[in-house]
C-alpha cells in the first residue's frame, strides 16, 4: 500500500530551502499567460506555515501599492515555484504570526536574527 501512495505522492521541490515562520523571503513563481510563460517575484515575509504532508503550504504576506496587505498561499512541492531566496531570518515566539495583519508601517518589523 505504501508503494502505491508514494507513486501518487508529488516530488519534493529541490529549490524550496528549510523555511521558518519570519523569514523573509522571495519567491519566483511561473505565471502562463496565453502560449507564453514568465516568472513573478512575490517578496514578503512568511506568516503561517502549514504541515500536511504532501499538501504543507506556507503563506506570504507583503505591503502592496497604498498600504494594502496581500497574502498569497504556496504548495511546498509545487513544480510551479521556480526557485525561494531567504533574504532575512527573524526571531519569532509564534508559530503563526496573524498579529501582522493588523499591523502598518515599523510596526510590522521583526527582530532579525543572525546566524
């Protein structure tokens, strides 16, 4: 029966690093647009990672045009996801960091760590 599940099971993505909740992050994604295909940076920090097995996704939040926040969920084995750079690590006491949606300005910064 395992056999059968990790022939349906999709293949870990190889340029998604080990991510942590606060990280800052940027991540090219492929867009199609017709016969035509591009890659899309999506910059912002993430504030929720779920763990699902295959189906585990991890939400990225960043400050749009006029201050308006946009959040965008991504599959962690998504052969979508061309490649994830972290540009920062943050301390974070949380797990999920929904505190930052009723936030604006400096006060969405987080303490960075240094490793």
């Amino acid at each position: 029966m395992s056999d059968l599940l990790q022939s349906v099971e999709a293949p870990i993505n190889p340029n998604i690093p080990d991510l942590h909740t606060g990280d800052s992050i940027s991540v090219h994604v492929k867009i199609r647009e017709g016969e035509k295909e591009r890659i899309q940076e999506f910059k912002g920090t993430i504030i929720k990672i779920k763990n699902a097995g295959t189906a585990t996704t991890f939400t990225v939040r960043r400050i749009a045009s006029n201050g308006i926040g946009v959040e965008r969920t991504f599959l962690i084995r998504s052969p979508r996801i061309d490649k994830v750079v972290i540009e920062k690590h943050a301390m974070t006491r949380r797990a999920k960091l929904y505190f930052l949606r009723g936030r604006t300005g400096k006060a969405t910064r987080l303490k960075q760590k240094f490793k």
